[in-house]
C-alpha cells in the first residue's frame, strides 16, 4: 500500500494556476514558432544572395542544437518531481506534442517513408501497428498508471507486485528495449549530423550526442518535455513543407494526402512500363550473369581464387612492360591488393557478392507493384500460394507486435506520469494521436510522389546530367545510395540505383528541386525526431537505475540531490555506449526500432495489462512471466536474424516458425507471458487483500478502501 499514491488532481487553486500557465506556454511557443519560420525565410534569402550550402547546414545544426541546449539550461533542476515527472503539471495538448517527438523517432521521421517506398503496401503494417498502438494506449494503461501515481514503469511493476524482484526484471527489460531503440535514434543523428555538415559518421554521432545530453542531462523530464514540445514544432514543418511543395509540383493541389491516390495510379502504370523496357532488363541480365559467375567460383574455391590471382597479377604485369598510364598501373595494383588472400576469405566474399547481385538482379531493383498488398498469388500455383500466405502472416503479425510494443513501451508510458491529472492523461493519448497522425497520414503521399518524381523524371536522364544530390548522398555513404552505369549506356535506368529507404526523406527537397535551405531545414527535422526519442529513452535507461535499482533497491534513504546526481552520471555512461555501438552501423534503423518493440511487447504488456485488470495477478506470475516472454522473443530473434546470428555465433539453418520473420518475434513471446503469468499466479499465493483492493479502486474510484 505504501507503494502506491493515488492521484485525482488537484482543487481550484491548482487548476488556475495550470490555467495561467498553459496560456504562457502558448504565448512563449507562438513566438518560438513565428521566429523559426523567419529563421528559415532568412536562410532561404541568403541563400539567393549566395551563402554555401554548407554554411547553411553548419548554421541549420548550430542553431537547432543551441536552442535545445538553451531550453536544457533554463529548465535545469535537482527537484525529483522535477526531474522525474516535470511535476505533473504538463498541460494534455502539451504532453501530447511532447509524446508525439518522443514517438517521432529516427525511424519514424527518416524511416517511414523510405520503407513505403522501398515495399509498397507493406509499408502500411508500421503505420496500422504505430497508431493503433495508441489506441491501446488510451483504453488500457494511460490513465490507469496515471492513477497510481508512480515515477516509472519498473515503479509501477515494483509496487503493484509487491517486491523488488519485478521491479528488477522491469529495470532489466527497460533498459534493454530502451538501449536497442536509443541505438537506432543515435545511428539516425549520425546520418543527419554528417549530411549537415560534413563531418565523418562516427565523429557525426558524438556531435549529435551533445544536443541529447544537454537537454536530458540538466533537467531531466522538465527539460526534455519542453524541448521536445519545440522539437516536435521543427520537425512537423520540415516535414510537410517538401511534400505539399512535391504536391503542388506534379497535381497543382497543395493536399497532397487528398490526390496521391492519382499519382499512385501513374506510378504504379509507370512501373509496368519500367518491368518490360529493354534497357532495364539488359541491366537485370548483367547483375544475373554475375550472379552466376560468382556461383561458379564458389563451386571450386582454391581453383578459381589461382586463376582470379593469376589474371590479376598478369595484367599489372602487361600494364607496367607497356609504360601505361600511372592511373591505370594503380588501378591494376589496387584490382590485384583486392583478391582475396585466403580460401576463407574467398568464399565470404563471394557469397556476399552473389547474394548482392542476385538481390539486384530483379526487375526495379526488387521493388514490389507499389499498390500491390501482399506478394505471390492466391490463385496461383503451390509456391505462389504459400508466398502469399506468409506475406500475409507477417503483415498481420507486424501490426500485431508494433501495435502492442507501443502501447508498452517505457518511455512513452512514462510522459502520461507528468500531466495534472488523470483525466488531463486521457486527454493527452488524444491529442499524441492527433500529433502523430499528422505525419503518418503524409508519409504514404510522400512516399508515392518521390516514387513518381524518380520513375519519370530521373530515368532516362543522361549520366553526366544526374541531380548533384545523388553524388553528395553517395559521398555521405555508399550503402544508402549508390548509381553506376552498368550496361555503359550512358543513361540512367532504374536498376542502375541502388538506394536505402533512410534517406528517401532527407533527399526529397533535392529530389523535388527545391533550395538547399529546405533540405536544411529537413535534416533539422530529422535531428530533431531523433533527439527527442533519444532524450526520451535515456532518461528512462537513467531513471531505471537510479530511481528504481539504486533509491528503491539499494539505498531508501538516499537523498534528492544524490539520486538526480547518479541519474545524470548514469545518463551520461549510458549515452556514450549507445553511441559506441551505433558507430558500428550494426543494422538498419528499422529492424533495430521493430526489435525494440518486440521486447517491449513481451516484456511488459502482459504484465502491465493484468496488473491492471486482473487484481489475482501476483509477483512470481509477473516474474516468470516477464521471463518467459522476453526469453521466447530473444531465442527467436536470436537463431532467425542475421545479425543477431553472427554475434551470438548461430550457425545452425534457420528455422522459421510458420514463416514468421524475426523483426516480428513479439508474436511468440506475449501470449508466452499471458499465459505463464495466469497459469503461475493461479499455482502461487494471491497478492495482499490492500493490493487487491487498491487495483479494484484504480478501476472502480467509487469502491471504497479497507483500512490498511
């Protein structure tokens, strides 16, 4: 019982006060509002007048960054309440614009788009699973977190299971989750930092990595909250400015979500044409014939690494006894340091090139009919039946474990523990959907109209007459965009590209024709979805430690000041091994976000929903519920994803459980927890007759308590 507080709100007092203070919060950012659009109007005069492009992308990451950093310092505090929940006083339109950039994540903001580019309707399971999440929100947890009134999740999981050992497998599975998503938010910093201002990926990542700490560092919730307010202002414009302009550039309409259904009929028209041209095929042809001269030489290794060595070493040879040019010698001796020095060697890389070029050996580099919804056929033959049948299951199960990743995960549960009251929480989950569906409603559009722009404006275009974006892009890195004329024909034909979905939004300014100020102003809006979540999720890496292990577990008595101390120093390590990891580019952004979700669904949603709802829930079904989820979604992800496989060195075959792909291991492992948490708390002692009531009050508020 001690546990818990109840929170109702407060009497009339507070509620002026809140009023008087949610109409300066209107003012201050009405201002912060009308001087970024004259920040940006300026740049762009500039910009006409002559300032570089990389003064513009210098000026465009100083100006974000030291904004965030200023908010940061004003909001500075050592005040726990402060610190922890910004003291519960965040008005619901507020924290539901906070939440909507604490959402807004890297994949989100520069992911999104790119996947629907790259698959199509396929695409559409992250936003179904994304939105309907909140959904979840709203109706199951939200407001009844909100009523019990702790700091955080393993809070919440500590007190309502009565004991540290739930607590200690919540501060387990957060900081897991949260690592895992923070990771993929500092990788998309990286990126943008880079793009902005040229700086190499790994130097890019610790730039960035000071905009995040500055905010989180020194004021914890308050801080984030307000900075994530801003952030969420910057990155909605950047946003919608390219796609409205994309628009009015190919329909004359300034909506783009009314006509993009016109425009998709156009692209998925142009791609039928594009599968059957004759110059895209004979470039298909040249990536399957080395396809399958790479399969022959992994027939017979040690034969064809001698011949390879040999033809290499010859030619440097003739090169040098004809007095050829020095580029050509250097060329050559490069071709030669190239070879493979083993058979080892030789077989992975080989395997690699095989699988690459097979991947690209399709017609539009593999990309699916746009419209089409799942792939294979219903009515078709045996294999085009099971092909449809699995692409179908995965979609569903995607949406499944999204939809319920989001509506667990630590981080965004924790921003509901800051408003006034309970009813200010509801209303709150409202308006983070009304915020968040602003962008997930534009991102299919955007989506189309680049797909558009690409298919009939750059294809056909003469090599020595490509956009300038396409090499800069590929300077930034090679894996996200590269073109090489492959069938020599000098014209650009759409196999030719190779292109990740992560930079689909950066580059549609450029893509559109638009000034580099709005490419700018882009990237600022991808910096600043990435900061918000990552400022999000390391307070919730921090706070897990220092408020639930270390004031709850360790040390009750610690005082304030000590324990916002350790947070800071906690967040502090803890930013600079996420930033570690991420230099590595372990995997791209979306798998690493899906993963999150994963194990945020099996990890907490059993755990959280039951606690709330069925009052017989106790500490070791929670427990070994916990456990048992996240154990079954680990195991999967595990022995099925390639990554995964080569760290934890797993080299059995993979084995697909009815054709579920890894990215959607939640699906295992939640009804694992739901039924190992029923089946155990059954088996075990009841949770006290205080804590069963309290549950039914959170419930039912008129039921009265027994006295403790």
């Amino acid at each position: 019982m001690a546990g818990f507080s109840l929170d109702s709100g407060g009497g009339g007092s507070a509620a002026a006060a809140n009023k008087a203070f949610k109409q300066q919060l209107n003012k201050v950012y009405g201002w912060y509002t009308g001087g970024f659009i004259s920040f940006v109007i300026v740049l762009a005069v500039l910009e006409q007048l002559g300032l570089s492009r990389q003064w513009i992308g210098f000026i465009f990451l100083l100006a974000t960054v030291a904004l965030y950093a200023g908010i940061g310092i004003m909001s500075r505090t050592s005040d726990a309440a402060e610190y922890y929940v910004a003291g519960r006083r965040v008005p619901a339109v507020y924290n539901g614009m906070a939440t909507g950039a604490d959402w807004m994540s890297a994949a989100s903001f520069i992911g999104m788009a790119g996947t629907l580019y790259l698959t199509g309707y396929g695409g559409l399971a992250f936003i179904m699973g994304w939105t309907g999440g909140y959904c979840l929100v709203a109706l199951f947890l939200a407001p009844y977190l909100r009523k019990f009134g702790q700091f955080t999740i393993p809070d919440f999981l500590g007190a309502r299971y009565e004991g540290n050992l739930p607590r200690f497998l919540g501060i387990c599975a957060a900081i897991l989750c949260s690592f895992t998503y923070v990771v993929a938010q500092i990788y998309g910093v990286g990126l943008i930092t880079t793009r902005l201002s040229g700086l190499a990926f790994e130097i890019g990542i610790f730039v960035g990595l000071g905009g995040i700490l500055v905010c989180s560092f020194l004021g914890g919730m308050r801080a984030v909250t307000w900075t994530q307010v801003a952030q969420y202002i910057i990155l909605i414009i950047a946003y919608m400015i390219p796609v409205v302009w994309l628009s009015v550039k190919q329909t004359g309409v300034p909506v783009p979500q009314a006509v993009y259904g016109y425009q998709l009929e156009k692209v998925s028209k142009r791609g039928d044409e594009l599968r059957t041209d004759p110059k895209e095929l004979e470039v298909v042809a040249i990536f399957k014939a080395r396809a399958d001269e790479y399969a022959a030489k992994l027939k017979d290794i040690p034969t064809a690494l001698a011949a390879e060595k040999a033809a290499a070493s010859q030619k440097l040879a003739d090169l040098k006894a004809a007095n050829a040019p020095v580029t050509e010698v250097q060329a050559a001796e490069k071709a030669l340091a190239a070879v493979p020095a083993n058979d080892a060697e030789a077989k992975k890389a080989w395997t690699a090139a095989k699988a690459a070029n097979e991947a690209r050996a399709k017609p539009l580099g593999g990309m699916p009919n746009h419209a089409q919804i799942y792939a294979g056929d219903p009515n078709g033959d045996e294999k085009a039946r099971k092909t449809f049948d699995e692409s179908r299951r995965n979609f569903l199960a995607l949406v499944f474990c999204l939809m319920v990743g989001t509506a667990a995960l630590p981080h965004i549960l924790m921003r509901y523990y800051t408003t006034p009251s309970v009813k200010e929480a509801r209303e709150s989950v409202t308006w983070s959907l009304f915020f968040i569906f602003l962008l997930y409603f534009t991102a299919p559009a955007l989506a189309v109209l680049v797909k558009y722009e690409v298919f009939n404006v750059l294809v056909g275009t003469p090599f020595d007459k490509l956009p300038a974006w396409i090499a800069q892009w590929s300077r930034v890195d090679p894996g996200l965009l590269s073109v090489v004329d492959v069938n020599k024909d000098g014209i650009f034909q759409l196999t030719e590209m190779k292109i990740g979905g992560d930079i689909i939004v950066l580059a549609t300014p450029e893509i559109g024709g638009l000034p580099y100020v709005v490419s700018g102003m882009v990237a600022a809006g991808g910096l600043a979805a990435a900061l918000s979540t990552a400022d999000g999720l390391l307070l919730t890496i921090a706070n897990a430690l220092s408020h639930d292990l270390y004031y709850k577990m360790i040390d009750p008595n610690a005082p304030t000041a000590r324990r916002v101390m350790i947070s800071k120093i906690l967040l502090l390590v803890v930013a600079l091994a996420a930033a570690s990891v991420a230099a590595q580019k372990p995997a791209d952004i979306l798998f690493l976000v899906s993963a999150a979700f994963s194990f945020a669904a099996a990890a907490f949603f059993p755990a959280l929903t039951l606690g709330i709802f069925w009052k017989r829930a106790n500490k070791w079904g929670a427990s070994l519920g916990m456990i048992a989820g996240l154990g079954t979604t680990f195991y999967y992800m595990a022995t099925t994803q390639p990554w995964m496989r080569s760290i934890f060195g797993v080299t059995s075959p993979v084995e697909l459980w009815w054709g579920i792909q890894p990215i959607s291991a939640g699906l295992f492992g939640v009804p694992m927890g739901f039924a190992v948490i029923i089946i155990v708390s059954l088996l075990t002692p009841a949770p006290s007759r205080q804590t069963q009531e309290l549950v039914e009050h959170v419930r039912y508020p008129d039921l009265k308590l027994s006295k403790a």
